[in-house]
C-alpha cells in the first residue's frame, strides 16, 4: 500500500491530482545546465589544456536537476470527495489538509506570466486561519478550483425541513450542480460524474 492510499479513509477517492508548475519549477536548473554547457564550449575551443575541467561545469546543474524533478514529483496537490490535501517529500513527509465542509474561501492570483503558462497561486481559506494554506505555482489552478468546488458542492448537506440526512436530497444536490454547470464553474463531464457518484448513493 502506497503512502497516499494510507492516508485516504474508507470511501475516499482522489478526483483530481496536479503538480507544481514545470516552468518555476525547472526554469533555474535547465537555465543553468545551457550556461554551463555554453562554457564548457567557450573554455574548450578558447582555453588550451582546460577541456576536461570545462566539461565538469554542466554536472552541477544537472544534480540541481535531478534534484528539483523528485521534489518536483512528490509534491502533489489533490482534491478527493472529502477535502482538498497536499503531500510532499521524498523521506519525511508532510501533508495538510482541509475538509472541503470547513473551506470558507479559495482566493486564485494568477499574473501575466501566470496566466499565460498556467500557473498561479490558489489560497484555501478555512474556518480556522491556522488551517488556511496556499498551493504556490499550482499547475491549471483553475481546473484545481474548479474540482474542489464541485466536490464541496457534490458532498455538501441539503437544507431539508425537518433535519434529514445529508444524502436525503440528491435532486437538491444535482440541481446546484446543474447551476454550476449553466455558470461554466462544472464542466458536462465533470457535471455527468458527480450525477453518476450521487445516484451510486441512492442505491
């Protein structure tokens, strides 16, 4: 059993995962690894005697390479059908998460830069400040959000005279899933998925 399935509680399934951005992320280290590679050939071809110690340059920056694609791949962000979560670290592990029933707000800055690469910061507002995080160069921070308020609205209890059950409703919960649909927040896809999970629970 892998890490994540360890931290996911029975009837928890991921619906969405995503990545820190590839352009901040290896930006610095391929930069380096062509200036390194363009003075290794400078040297070469201009400093008689230093080849062999030129061509040493560009394994440094491909250490810092090696080195930010497995900080690159274990740092995942996810949305599941119970709350939004991130897990990073390659030996110590460290995760926080946020029940999407205690998500008060989730505030999206994407710059220029940003928008045109896909990218951007997205801030998860809870209930408890302490709690509030925010996902940095968040890889298609839209399509994150996007996810999570789905879920959230899939999962949140209806407001029933009487005090029924959470799942009592599901045609309250798939009519505001169908105003989020006419709004362009849920896609058709997105919407048919959370109709199929709503109608699992009826059975």
């Amino acid at each position: 059993m892998s890490y994540l399935e360890r931290l996911l509680i029975p009837d928890e399934v991921v619906l969405h995962r995503a990545h820190r951005s590839l352009y901040p992320t290896f930006a610095g280290p391929v930069l380096g690894f062509a200036f390194a590679l363009a003075a290794a050939a400078a040297l070469s071809l201009f400093v008689p005697g230093a080849a062999v110690v030129a061509w040493v340059l560009p394994v440094l920056p491909l250490v810092w390479l090696a080195w930010r694609y497995l900080y690159w791949v274990n740092k995942i962000y996810m949305v599941t059908n119970r709350r939004v979560l991130k897990l990073e670290g390659l030996f110590t592990k460290i995760h926080r998460d946020a029940s999407l029933d205690k998500i008060n707000d989730m505030d999206l800055e994407q710059g220029l830069l940003g928008r045109l690469l896909g990218y951007g910061d997205l801030g998860i507002a809870t209930a408890n400040e302490a709690a509030s995080v925010t996902y940095h160069f968040l890889d298609d921070p839209v399509e994150f959000k996007r996810q999570a308020l789905m879920s959230r609205e899939a999962a949140r209890p209806s407001a029933i005279p009487g005090g029924a059950a959470p799942d009592a409703d599901p045609v309250g919960q798939l009519e505001r899933l169908a105003a989020l649909r006419e709004k362009g927040v849920v896609t058709e896809e997105e919407f048919q998925a959370a109709k199929a999970q709503l109608l699992g629970r009826m059975k």
